[in-house]
C-alpha cells in the first residue's frame, strides 16, 4: 500500500469520525504530544511494537494536522526535505548536529 493511499485512508477515518470536521490543529497537536511521550517511553524500554504503533499514531495526529489546515503532508515533507537536501555537517558525538560553513 502506498504513503498516498494510508494517508486518505487516514483522512477518510478521521472524517468519518468527526476529527477532521470537529477538532482542531491545536487539539490535534496535543494529541501528537501525547502519542510522542507514549513513543518516548516505548523507544526508553526498546518495545519494537510500541514504537512502531507510537510512530503511526504520531502520523495519524500529523496527518490530521494537515487535512485540517487544507495541507497536505507529503507535500510539508517534501518542501521541508528541498530545504535540507543541500545541507552539509554531521552528527556530533553530543548529538547535535554542526552544520558546516564555508569560510
């Protein structure tokens, strides 16, 4: 199944129930916070399936993020990656990435 396909089936359930129509990004975004700490905890006791249901329901939130917002995700994606893609640096031991300067 495709990103594009999952992601109208998101919005078509979201709809159906009412999210979409109902709620709001703020409402949503809270959401997200909740399904981030859920993912948080997952990842801290390395439960694969918990992770992995903690990443979907993050997109889900995110997903209804933007249909609420009349956006649509892959397209936030792919502008965020054209903004990126030239970017050069690296991942320091500290975790924080330095971005390379030319001078």
């Amino acid at each position: 199944m495709s990103w594009n396909m999952t992601e109208m089936d998101v919005i078509r359930w979201s709809e159906a129930r009412g999210i979409i129509q109902n709620s709001t990004s703020e409402a949503q975004l809270r959401k997200a916070y909740e399904e981030m700490d859920e993912l948080r905890e997952a990842i801290t006791k390395r439960d694969k399936d918990g992770i992995i249901d903690g990443l979907g329901d993050v997109l889900v939130c995110l997903i209804n993020v933007a249909a609420i917002e009349y956006l649509d995700l892959t397209q936030c994606l792919q502008s965020a990656y054209q903004e990126i893609k030239d970017r050069k640096g690296y991942l320091g031991k500290d975790g924080i990435f330095v971005k390379e300067t030319n001078g």
